[in-house]
C-alpha cells in the first residue's frame, strides 16, 4: 500500500484488508469444524480461544504491515472485532445459563453482521472519544509519554509510602462502603418500611443501622484523611530533601545564572513542593472514593438487580454520573477497561486514573508538573552524576594531570591551562601567587564546584566524580576567607550538621584553631550567641570558629583559602604551626602572605592559570624565579610604611 496514499484511504484500506483477514480466519476455522465433526459448532472456551488466536494474528499483521501512526487505531479495532462476538455469547450464556454453540460459526450471514458490528461500534466510539494518534499531533503524544513517565516518578517517589496509602486506601473503602450502606438502608428499608405496613420494630432496627453506618463512614473518613495527609507531609518532606540534595550536587554556575536566584529556589522548596502534595492529596482522594463508591453503588445494584444494572439507560445514567465529577478521558478508560476493572483491583485504576489527570492536562499547568519538570531540568543540568566510590581508607592523594578549566560565563579564556600538580598526604602544599592565577579555581574543582574541561582531578588516582558526593564533602574540608557562620551558639557553629558531638571535641578543635581563649573570655562561653551570621564577631575570630569547626570532622583533606587573612600575627602563627605538625592529613593553604607559606612542605606558584614553578622555599629561594622576585618585592615594600594595602596592589599587578 502506497505510503503517499490519503490518510483517510489508507486507514480504511487496512481495515479492510484486516476484516478479509479475519474473515479468512472464520472461513478456515469454519471449514476445520465441518471436516472434523460435520456441524461446524464451536463452544464457548472454543470460541474465546479462537478469538484470542485471531487477535494475536491480526495484531502481528498490523504491526508488521503498517505504519506506526495508526497502529492505535488499529489496536482498538482488532480487539473489538475479536472479542465481541465472545462476548456476546458469554452474556447469552449467562442469561440462559447453558454453555451453548456459536451460532454465527456456521452462519456466514451473522459472522459478516458481526464484523460489521465491530466495526460500527469502533467508528462510533472513535467518533464521540477521538483520540490516539488519527487525532493526536505528535506534540500530545510526546507529552503523554512525558506525563506518563512523570507519573511513574511519583509513584516511585511515594513507594516509601505504601503502608500509609494502604491503609488511608482501606479507611477511605470502608468509609465509601458505609456511606454506600447507609444509602441502601435509607432508599430501601425506610421507603420499604414506610410504604408497606409500618412495623415498629423495623424501622428502628433501620434507624439503628443507619446511624451506624453513618457514624462509621464518618470516622473512617477522618481516619482516611488522617492517613493521607500523614504520607502526604512524608512525601511532602522526601520531596523537598531530594530536591536539595540535588541543588548541592549542581556546578556553581547553575545558581548564578538570572532565574535561578535565591527567592526562585525558595519558592520551589516550599511552596511548589506543598502545592504538587496538595494536587496530588485532592485529585487521589477523590479518585478513589469515587471509584470505592462507584464499585459500593454497582455491588449493591447487583444484588437488587443485575438485568436492571446491566441495562443499557442505567449503564448510560451511572456512566453520565460518572463523568459529572470526572474527565471525559476517564469515562473512555472506564468504558474500556471496566470488565477488567473489579479484577485487577483499585490502586490500577488509580494509576491510569493519575495518568489521565496529568496527560490531560489537570496537573501539567498545576504544580506536580512544575515540580517535576523542574526535577527533570536540574537533573539535565546535572553534567555528571555522582559515583558510588566511598573506600573505607582514603589516602588524600590528589592530583591534577594537564587539568584545562574555564568557567561557563567565559568559555574562551582559560582559568586553568594544563595544569599538572600533586598533593600528598601528610604534607603541607601552598599554593601561591599573584591574583588572578588560578589558585581558586583548583580549589573549586577539588571541591567539585566545577568540572575540568579536560582530563581529571584524582584522588588516591580515581577522578573525582567516582566518589559518592556526600562522602567527598566528609572527607574534604575547606575554610574560605569569609567563612559562613550561622546565627546560634559558639558551639552550634563549630559541630554544625555533627551527630553526638561531645562539648569535649568542640574544645579540643577551639584549642587547635586557637579560639579557645577568645572563646572563654565571651560571656557565656562557648553557648555565646555569634549573632546574625557571626555578626558579633571580628573577622579572625570568625575564622578562627571556621577553622575548628573543619577540624573537628578530622577531615583527610584540610583546605585553607587565605584563611588566616584576617588573624593577628600571633594567631597566624599558632594556626600554621599547628598546620605545620598534622601528620597524615593532606593539607592546603593558599595564600598572599609568602612568608606565612615558608614552612610548607611544598610551594607550588601559579601565575595566568599554569603551575610555574614548584618546590620548597628554599628550593625555589636558590633558583631566583617567580617565587623570589615576588618575596623580594613584597620584602620591600614592607619595609615602607603604608605596606598592607600597597601589597594587595602589587599582588594585584605583579
Ligand atoms: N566565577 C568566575 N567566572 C568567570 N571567571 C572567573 C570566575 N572566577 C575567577 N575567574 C577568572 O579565572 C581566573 C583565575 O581566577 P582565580 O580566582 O582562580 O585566581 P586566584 O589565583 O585564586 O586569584 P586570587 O588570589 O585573587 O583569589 C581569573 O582570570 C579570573 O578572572
């Protein structure tokens, strides 16, 4: 069939070559019988299975003969034309209650009439609930494969929550079933009772059970919300740690660009977060009640009635009354799958129920959408996961081999060229040079701020990103310029986010960092309030706290970035001896002040992005380079009398 075919043509082309199809697999089928037992009938199980065959047959040949536009359509129409005569003959059955022969095998009339049916029940459905792919662009599809797909995510995000939803989806059936009860005894006994021949016995017996069921349904109903506003705040608060931990893991860049500042991430944290919770409580809830009623309110017709229930105007009522409280979607799902509906049970029709709500758009403007495209976005933005490396011994071994970085806002200059360099455990390594060198910049990737460009950062000689992330922030502590301290106690700041950290530790790590004397001359000690992000504080003391807070984690890296700036002398010089004397831990200290950095273990001098020259201060003294021009330099100067402020300037310009 010629692909450049109107579509129209084409449709109905394959449709008709399926219906000769399936009509040859009648004639065989037929000629079979005829052969074998000279009547030509088939029972009921025969019939199923016959039909089930050509179904599968049917299908296999629209799938492999047609295209996959109208493959949907195709799919709907085959499974009409093979079951409903099945069907048909089953609910023949029950109402005479013999398993009976098909009598259309043998009658090529009513196989036709059959087919013809199907085919008209198919042209009238797809005609009052168009949808699949004859109606839908590309674009609803992709987003119903998205919004799918969004679903599952939630489910999976809830799964943690499956006791509470268990039991808030009992509460709310037993609640559904009470009120279906109580209905029952009001339409049937009371109007029974009152029509017939009043009997006083019967009508309070009624009564009892009436305000019973009622107070039942009632309490059920608070239980239920109970149980899933409880799941709700759960998922609520997952939600929000996922969410977080996600931010952590982003590249600096991320938070610098115009839309995401500050302002926008509260808002995704708090407020979009309780808003996808509440989408998700109102639109679950009533879901299922609806359906738990639905299923209560067909029970109870059932055992009145079952030809009443069956009939096709109170099918057309309950099916209109249904589609009152819900979307026209979930009506085409409930036509379609509801023989199957009390069989696979409630929580599948919740899902297809959630899918409906979200692919239909109900949710995609609201906030579960938001939320989750938000998710999806971060998580593109999101270069490179975090591995799962967290060995139990960690050397501290880091190394940069022929590193190339540039940051995102300036993609063609290079902040790092090649940059080659080895920090060993147990050693002190300064990085040092003029402004503008690059000194930062390998700190943010030993921190993981950023990623090179090119080749990998190493630690114990696996790259960086093969470690768990939360792992690497245990094991590797840095102390800036501007620590952050938060408003709270002395102590609160120094064993900030530890568990069970004894006021012994806390100082023992003031003492290393040389706070302990500014500390016990505060009022109250180490429970004095630092104020307003350590706003109660010079700016050595607050380094001071920064320091001993990154001591107390014993971390295997320690890294310093010019974090004694603000000291005095005499302070200055009991943190570097103290840095001086750790023995296994891999330690650096950036600094401006060269002659803070003599005692290193290692000088290394960056200068326009490259290692220029490396060694120890002598070393480096002996070969007159970089290293000893600038310390010349900075020796004169400070020789001069304005020499601090004058130094950062030919820092600056050196
Ligand atoms: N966030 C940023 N975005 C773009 N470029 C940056 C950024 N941070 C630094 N740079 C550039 O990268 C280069 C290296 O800067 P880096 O901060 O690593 O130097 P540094 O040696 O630490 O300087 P200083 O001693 O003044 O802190 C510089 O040219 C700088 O302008």
């Amino acid at each position: 069939m010629s692909s450049k075919a109107h579509p129209i043509y084409r449709t109905a082309a394959v449709h008709f070559c399926l219906l000769c199809c399936d009509l040859f697999i009648w004639a065989c089928v037929w000629a079979t019988l005829l052969w074998l037992d000279g009547e030509g009938s088939l029972d009921l199980w025969c019939l199923w299975a016959l039909r089930t065959i050509s179904c599968v047959v049917l299908y296999s040949l629209s799938t492999i003969f047609t295209d996959t536009s109208i493959q949907p359509l195709l799919k709907r129409w085959i499974a009409l034309l093979s079951f409903l005569p099945p069907v048909f003959d089953s609910m023949q059955t029950m109402r005479h209650g013999t398993v009976r022969g098909f009598s259309p095998v043998p009658d090529p009339g009513m196989v036709i009439l059959s087919s013809a049916t199907s085919t008209l029940i198919y042209i009238v459905w797809e005609m009052a609930f168009p949808h699949g792919a004859s109606s839908k662009g590309a674009r609803n599809q992709k987003k119903d494969e998205e919004a799918k797909a969004l679903l599952m995510r939630v489910i999976r995000y809830s799964r943690p929550d499956y006791l509470h939803l268990g039991a808030a989806f009992l509460f709310l059936s037993l609640a559904a079933l009470c009120e279906c009860f109580s209905w029952k005894l009001y339409y049937l006994n009371f109007i029974d009772i009152l029509s017939g021949k009043y009997q006083h016995t019967n009508f309070s017996w009624a009564i009892e059970h009436m305000a019973l069921c009622s107070l039942e349904s009632s309490m059920f109903s608070g239980m239920r919300s109970g149980m899933f506003m409880c799941s709700l705040s759960r998922l609520n608060k997952r939600i929000r740690h996922m969410l977080f931990q996600n931010l952590m893991k982003q590249e600096i860049s991320f938070f610098l660009t115009k839309t995401n500042q500050g302002d926008y991430f509260t808002s995704r944290l708090i407020s979009d977060t309780d808003k996808m919770g509440r989408s998700v409580a109102m639109n679950v809830n009533v879901l299922l009640r609806s359906l738990v009623k639905t299923c209560g309110m067909l029970f109870f017709m059932l055992n009145l009635s079952w030809q009443l229930t069956f009939s096709p105007a109170s099918k057309c009522h309950f099916l209109l009354s249904f589609r009152i409280h819900t979307s026209p979607r979930l009506v085409n799902l409930l036509m379609l799958i509801w023989p199957l509906l009390n069989f696979l049970g409630l929580t599948v029709a919740m899902l297809f129920r959630g899918r409906n709500l979200i692919s239909s758009g109900q949710l995609s403007s609201g906030s579960l959408l938001a939320f989750v495209f938000y998710q999806k976005d971060m998580v593109t933005n999101m270069k490179v996961s975090a591995g799962d490396l967290a060995p139990e011994k960690l050397e501290g071994r880091l190394t940069f081999e022929k590193v190339t970085f540039s940051y995102h806002s300036r993609p063609n200059e290079k902040a790092l060229k090649s940059v080659t360099l080895e920090l060993s455990p147990g050693k002190l390594t300064a990085l040092v040079g003029p402004s503008g060198g690059g000194k930062t910049s390998c700190v943010c990737l030993l921190q993981r701020f950023y990623e090179p460009k090119e080749d990998e950062v190493l630690l114990d000689g696996k790259p960086l990103y093969h470690y768990q992330h939360q792992y690497l922030h245990e094991k590797v502590a840095m102390v800036s310029q501007d620590p952050v301290l938060f408003s709270g106690s002395v102590r609160y700041n120094i064993e900030y986010g530890l568990k069970d950290c004894t006021l012994e530790r806390v100082k023992e790590a003031a003492r290393k960092a040389n706070a302990h004397n500014f500390i016990c001359k505060l009022e109250q000690g180490d429970d004095t309030d630092v104020g307003e992000c350590g706003g109660q504080l010079s700016a050595g003391q607050k380094q001071c706290i920064a320091i001993a807070r990154a001591l107390i984690r014993n971390p295997q890296i320690l890294i310093l970035d010019e974090a004694t700036s603000h000291m005095d002398c005499s302070t200055q010089q009991a943190v570097q001896d103290m840095l001086n004397n750790i023995m296994d831990q891999t330690v650096l200290v950036i600094a401006h002040r060269l002659e803070t950095v003599e005692k290193a273990d290692h000088i290394i001098f960056m200068e326009g992005g490259d290692v220029v020259e490396q060694g120890t201060h002598q070393q480096l003294m002996v070969i007159e380079g970089r290293y000893y021009r600038l310390r010349e330099k900075l020796f004169n100067l400070e020789t001069q009398p304005q020499n601090c402020d004058t130094c950062e300037l030919i820092l600056i310009t050196v």
